[in-house]
C-alpha cells in the first residue's frame, strides 16, 4: 500500500495523521500521507486484521445501502462521517438502485471535504456538507442539508465505523438519540462498530493510536449490548445486530466472522 507523496493542499496538515486517510490506507488507497501510513502500520503491527476488518465493514455498507435503496424503498440519505470517496460510494450504490436517491454526505475532516467535492461537482442529487456529529445541531440545522433532504419523508442515517471514535465523555449515546428524534416514521439507521470483548489488546492499542491525534480522554470500548443501545426503540431489521460478514452475505462466508470484530445492523423507525 502506498500513499501520496504530492504536497497536501493549504486547508490540510498533512503532519497529523486523520482516521479517513487511515482507512482509505487500509483499503488500498493513495490518499493518504506519511504521517497517516505510520500511524496505520504501528496499528497493523498489532492487529494486522484491520486490513480485512476495513474491506469488510466497506463491503456491509454497500450490502445495507443496496437494502436500503431497494427493498425498503429509501431514496434519502445522510451519511455522517463519510470518509474518502473510493469504489462503490454511498451515492453510486443508491442511485444504481433508485437514480432518484439523494444523498447528503457529512464530515468535518478536509482532506474529505476537497475530494467529495471535487468529484460530486457534476452530481446535482448529491452534497456535502461541513459539519461534525459531536455537535448535531450543525448537522440538523444546516441550510443546505435541510434544502436537499424532506424531513418529512424517510430517511437512510448512515454512522458507519464512526461511533468507535466517539468516547464515552463525548456522550454519543445522546448525539444518536438526537439524531433518531429528528426522523420521521419509516426512517432508518445503519450502523457499524467494532467491539471489545472478544480483542481488548488490539482495541486498546489502537485506542493509544487515535487517542494521540484525537486529543480523546475518554474510551469508546463496547460490547455488542453496548452497540444495540444506539438503535433506541428501533426495529431491527433481520438479521439484526451482527458481524458484518455475516449482515445479508452475498455469498458463502469468505473468513470468520469473529476475525472480523466489528459488527452491523439495520433499524427502522416504526
């Protein structure tokens, strides 16, 4: 794997290592820099599943936009914390299902701002907007989020290997609850998020890693009961909370799914 050795733009300082350049590492991209690589490799030294623990959380969400867009007929989307585009976006997936999809990304991270922009610019049903899940009113209320997307009419809530960087002090159980609230009936919540009890060495290595770019004093370690919580009083759709590989597979099962540590689920707002 390798990255871009180009200078970075003004906007972003390419010395501190971000969680999407990191990712878009993991799955094989070059949008990252030396800072982001170290970074990764001291994770990968520990835990050198991530690689696989990546593709396959990447491979759930398309799995559950393609449910989303199809069978339950959502054709509005907001995908927080988006991260780098790569292959089988959010708004390719969607819109290959139902061209009419809208779809809103949301990040706050600059490298992932300049480059959905760039290559949303010819892409009328979809936007991005600046904003950070930490405060969800910035999300909420944002003019432009509000023009593209009825709140009136279902929506897809997309958190998707995010809520893993969110610790406990930052009160995520909240931010979501907020969030949910603001749907209406029919709505739903796709989640991802890596779980601590069956890897806690590999959890709190990489807890280390992020903590020191993160400026976090609290923890993100739960268990899979501990994820359930995000979904409040929504109905899971089948088959409810599990390993990713294991969320509507499209074929046999390629690795074991407790390899994988992160786990994914769907909701509907009734």
């Amino acid at each position: 794997m390798t990255g871009d050795e180009r200078p970075a733009p003004a906007e972003i300082d390419a010395s501190v290592p971000s969680i999407a350049r990191m990712y878009d590492y993991y799955l094989g991209g070059k949008d990252n820099f030396a800072s982001d690589r170290n970074a990764a490799d001291r994770l990968l030294t520990t835990a050198p599943e991530i690689v696989t623990i990546a593709r396959e959380n990447r491979a759930f969400l398309g799995r559950a936009v393609r449910y989303l867009a199809g069978e339950a007929g959502i054709r509005q989307f907001l995908d927080i914390g988006t991260g780098l585009p790569t292959q089988k976006n959010v708004h390719e997936v969607a819109q290959g299902e139902a061209p009419d999809a809208r779809i809103v990304y949301v990040d706050n991270d600059p490298t992932v701002l300049v480059h959905a922009r760039a290559l949303l610019v010819s892409d009328p049903r979809t936007i991005v907007a600046d904003a950070d899940l930490l405060k969800p009113e910035t999300i909420l209320d944002d003019p432009a989020i509000r023009a593209h997307l009825d709140f009136d009419r279902p929506i897809a809530l997309l958190l998707v290997a995010l809520l893993h960087f969110v610790s406990d002090d930052d009160r995520p159980y909240d931010m979501v609850a907020r969030l949910r609230d603001a749907l209406p009936a029919g709505s739903h919540l796709a989640l991802s998020h890596v779980v601590y009890e069956h890897h806690p060495e590999a959890i709190e290595e990489a807890e280390e890693v992020y903590r020191g770019f993160l400026h976090r004093t609290g923890h993100a370690r739960r268990t899979r009961e501990d994820v359930t919580r995000f979904f409040g009083d929504w109905e899971l759709v089948d088959p409810g909370l599990t390993y990713v590989t294991q969320w509507r597979p499209t074929g046999p099962a390629r690795i074991d799914p407790a390899k994988v540590w992160i786990v994914g689920g769907v909701a509907r707002k009734p």
